[in-house]
C-alpha cells in the first residue's frame, strides 16, 4: 500500500490549500470529507491522475452485485 499524505497550506488571507497524495479513486474525497467540513466551504477541486484510477477489485464486486455473473 502507498504512503498516504495530506498536506495543508494556510495562506495569510486565511485560505488553506489542501493537498492529498497516495490515495485512487473515490477515496481521496472519504479520507478529507471531514477535515473539508469544519474547514468550511470548498471553492476549488483540482484532482489529479490519481482520482481517475479506480479498483479493479471494487469494480468486479460492483459488477458481479449487478449480475447473475460469478468471477
């Protein structure tokens, strides 16, 4: 499993700049939701490659959860 990093930068204008490293997929939004929250309101989301990888595994349930198709 990759190292998981958040990183926070907190501008003198009072803005904080969050960077999240070593998570796929969804769970870079599951990892911050709650830190998002009390921080207040999300202006900007800039997601990198990673975002867009998903879970084979994870997929392969969603798919045989939706079939009569065993893998």
């Amino acid at each position: 499993m990759p190292q998981r990093t958040l990183r926070f930068k907190i501008h003198q204008d009072g803005r904080v700049e969050e960077t999240v490293e070593g998570f796929t997929g969804h769970s870079c939004n599951e990892a911050t939701k709650n830190l998002e929250d009390a921080l207040g309101e999300v202006t900007v989301q800039n997601k990198t490659s990673d975002a867009f990888i998903s879970n084979q595994n994870e997929h392969l349930k969603q798919l045989n959860n939706e079939s009569n198709v065993t893998f």
